[in-house]
C-alpha cells in the first residue's frame, strides 16, 4: 500500500508495453471517442433545433 492509502499498480501493469497498460490506453481511446461522438452530435442538434423543429411543426400542422 502506498503512502496516498491507494494499493500499488502489480508488476505486470507497471511495466511498459504491459498489456494491461496497452488495454488502458486502449479503453481511454474508445471513451474519448465516445465523448467527442456525444459531443458532435449535441452540438449539431443545437445548431439545428429550429429546422428541425419547423419541419416536425409542419408535419403534424
């Protein structure tokens, strides 16, 4: 246990190129590129909320 109260990483992971490292940054990859995904689309709803607003208005009028 380290000072921090947190437990020590094992060997294996505290080893560069581990493969616990390599699925790490892996996982870290495919979250950021959720994240930037969410994002993308949020922001392009927001730009596009009156349109399609108007359209789903005409549709049901």
């Amino acid at each position: 246990m380290r000072k921090n109260g947190w437990p020590a990483l094992p060997k294996r992971l505290r080893e560069p190129g581990s493969f616990g490292q390599e699925k790490a940054v892996r996982y870290v990859e495919l979250k950021l590129g959720v994240m930037s995904a969410g994002n993308s689309l949020r922001v392009y709803r927001e730009r596009h909320r009156s349109g399609m607003m108007a359209r789903a208005s005409d549709a049901f009028a």
